[in-house]
C-alpha cells in the first residue's frame, strides 16, 4: 500500500526540500517505486531533480503540462516526468500559485476545497510504493490539501527558535485543523527530523534540547542532519554521484530513511 509522506515546517529555510529530495531518493534507490510531488509554487524541488536527471543522463526533462493545468484537465500524470528508474517528479511551476483562486472557483465550502486534490492523487498514487510532498511553509489551501491528502508528515526543524516556534505551531496545526476540523482521513506525524545549522554550538544544543523537553525524546529522530558543504551545493547543481562528499550524503540519509521506515512499519 502506498505511504503518502509531507515535509513540513511553518519557517521556511529549514531544510524541507532538501530533505524531501534526499529522502525520495534514497528510497528509490532500494527499489520503491517513488514520487517526488513538489507543491511549492517556488519549485526548488523541481529544479534540484531536473538537474540530477541532467547529471545522471545528459537529458533534459520534458513536462506535457504544468501542474496547475494538469489539474484544471483532472489529469496529474500530464505534470509527471521520470527521473531514475524508480523516481518519478510530479513538477511545480509559479503558475500553481493560482491553485487557491481556482479552487475558490469550484467550490464555495473551503473543506471541499481542501478534500479535491486528493481525489486526483490517490489514482496517481497507487502507482507507487511511496509519494514524498514538499509544501511551502505557510498556513494555505496548498499546505491544507496536502496534509490531508497524506498518511504522514515528517516535521523538518533547524536548530534555531523560529523553526522551533514553527514546528510546534505546525504539529498543533496538524492537530487542530487538518485532523479534528477537516477530518484527515489517515494523517500521523511520524516525528522531527533536527537540522543542526553547527553542531556543537550552545544555540543549537540548547534547540534540540528545548525540543526533546517539549516533543519527548521518542518523537525526535535519532539522527540529526549536520551541515554539509555537499548537501547544500545540490541546491545549485542537483544531486551528483562521484565523490566522497556525495558518498557522505547518501550515507546520513540511509540512516535517516531506515528510522523514518521503522516508524511508519514499513520493513528494509
């Protein structure tokens, strides 16, 4: 059965898509048939697999549509391009922006408006062993469907106090609108993932302590993403393959993809 798993967090720069990206792609890599849906209209997520397509292959993606118009045709495989064998990227473009106005077109009862996209994802979805989101990191329509699309979500927190302050508003979002208001049909968190800006530092120490204190221990994921030179430079270049540095990389998010399975029940 497929898992549908969210990365989240209310302040942005926290690592979400760059997370996301890791995750989707190592899990790939084990032979999970994966989908990598990028809803953010800023479209880092595509453009990072757009390059490592590039760099696997020398190819240059083609997408028959954008989401957004794959949507207005109630057809989300026109916005799907394959990436690896077993990635597949569902690509955002700016125009996805104009998904809430749209919707406000449809439907004049903002809970349907938040039900619809999942209706069109879940005949998408069944294609796959996993589908892996990545939103903005605001309070949205996009970020309301998503959610409630999703079996879980992964909260993506930095070291530092405003992306504590967003991951706590962000799980008692969860909580509060996306589960009792909006009735999510499946949604769990499976716990926080901590992005550590320099480790060792006393501000961060004193984050993810103040984050064990709040959340427990048990909901904190044992491996912490430590700040990696290579890690950020895929942001600019896409995922590549060839040095240590990448070997690095690959070798953290193992760790991170075996803890996340384990919480979620799925076996290595």
């Amino acid at each position: 059965m497929v898992q549908i798993i969210t990365f989240g967090n209310f302040k942005g720069g926290v690592g979400k898509t760059t997370n996301a990206t890791q995750v989707a792609y190592e899990l790939s890599n084990r032979k999970y048939k994966t989908l990598l849906m990028d809803l953010d209209p800023q479209a880092n997520a595509t453009n990072i697999m757009l390059k490592t397509k590039a760099n696997i292959n020398d190819e240059l993606a083609h997408f028959d549509s954008s989401l957004m118009v794959a949507i207005q045709e109630k057809d989300l495989t026109k916005s799907i391009v394959n990436i690896t064998e077993n990635l597949d990227l569902m690509g955002s473009a700016p125009d996805f922006s104009l998904f809430p106005r749209f919707m406000e077109k449809m439907f004049s009862d903002y809970a349907d408006r938040v039900k619809y996209l999942s209706t069109l994802i879940q005949p998408v979805a069944e294609k796959y062993d996993f589908v892996i989101i990545d939103i903005p990191p605001t309070i949205s329509l996009i970020t309301d469907t998503a959610l409630y699309a999703s079996d879980w979500c992964l909260v993506v927190m930095q070291t530092q106090q405003q992306s504590f302050d967003g991951a706590t508003a962000f799980i008692d979002y969860i909580q509060h609108d996306i589960v009792n208001t909006y009735k999510a049909p499946r949604l769990d968190v499976i716990g926080i993932l901590t992005v550590l800006i320099q480790a060792g530092a006393p501000v961060d120490e004193t984050t993810v302590n103040n984050a064990i204190k709040y959340f427990g221990s048990e909901n904190i994921l044992p491996t912490a993403i430590h700040s990696m030179q290579r890690l950020k430079r895929y942001g600019i270049t896409g995922i590549t393959f060839k040095s240590k540095w990448d070997k690095q990389v690959f070798t953290v998010y193992k760790q991170v993809t075996n803890e996340i399975l384990d919480r979620i029940g799925v076996k290595k």
